[in-house]
C-alpha cells in the first residue's frame, strides 16, 4: 500500500504562518526574521513549560511548525527557572543580532498566532505555569478573559 505525503501542503502551511508574522510584526516581505521570531518565542515557551504541556500544545501546530518547536529540545530539567527578565533576554538573543524587531514585539506577535492558530484554553494553561512577571508581561499583549458577571 502506498501512501502519498503532500510536503507542499505543510510547506504552504509553515509560509502562511510566517507571512502572517512577518506582517503582524510589520514586516512582510522578512520572512526570514520572522522565522527567527517564531523560533525564539516558541523555544523560550517551550523550555518555561512542563513536558506535558509542550506535547499537549504541540499536538495543536502544524506539521513543519512543531519540527521547529522541537528543534534542539531536551526535556530533562524542564521547565528551565527564568524569571521576566531572563524570558525576555532569551527571546532576544535567539532572535540574533540582525532582526531589528524587539523581544516584547516578537512575543507578542507569537501570542497572537498561538492564539489565533491554536486552543485559548491551552495557551491560557501554559500562561498559568509562567512566573507571575510573565504573566503579567503576557497580559499587557492577551489579557484573560473576563466570565460574564451578568445575571439574569
């Protein structure tokens, strides 16, 4: 039995997602800084996660997406203790030298596709296992949703 892989589809899908950042980010003809935001963003998430929270978002990325979430990951010892500061440091030093988009823009637009492209719910329990700096730094860019305090 033959089965067909169509590596088109998740390469489209992989460009759409860097197009989208690039333009989000105010940039979209540099797919390749947004490549770098992404890839910083989802590696300092990742490694301030729990295992069990990196799968279940994983599960929720495409294809060629979560090769570059996984790339370089060593599960052992997560998640890594880093504080607002150092998050943020670590966003900026992945990115490299030649992206001129800042870390906090960069993470903010990562949190957007995140949750735009994937569960709120999952996003919101990955935001739960964060310091409070981060999360606080979380909020200025996705505050949580506000339950309906309407009775009727």
């Amino acid at each position: 039995m033959s089965i067909q892989v169509n590596f088109d589809k998740h390469c489209r899908e992989a460009n759409e997602w860097l197009l989208e950042i690039g333009a989000r980010a105010g940039y979209p003809d540099r797919t390749d800084w947004a490549y770098g935001c992404l890839k910083a963003v989802l590696h300092t998430l990742r490694d301030r996660t729990t295992i069990e929270e990196v799968f279940q978002l994983s599960a929720q990325l495409p294809v060629l997406i979560r090769g570059i979430y996984f790339e370089g990951y060593k599960p052992f010892g997560k998640p890594d203790k880093l504080n607002a500061e150092e998050f943020m440091s670590r966003i900026r030093a992945d990115m490299g030298n030649s992206n001129p988009i800042t870390a906090e823009e960069a993470f903010r637009v990562i949190l957007e596709m995140l949750y735009d492209r994937t569960s709120t719910g999952e996003m919101d329990d990955i935001r739960g296992q964060m310091p409070k700096a981060i999360q606080n730094i979380w909020n200025k860019y996705r505050p949580l949703e506000m339950e309906d305090k309407w009775d009727e």
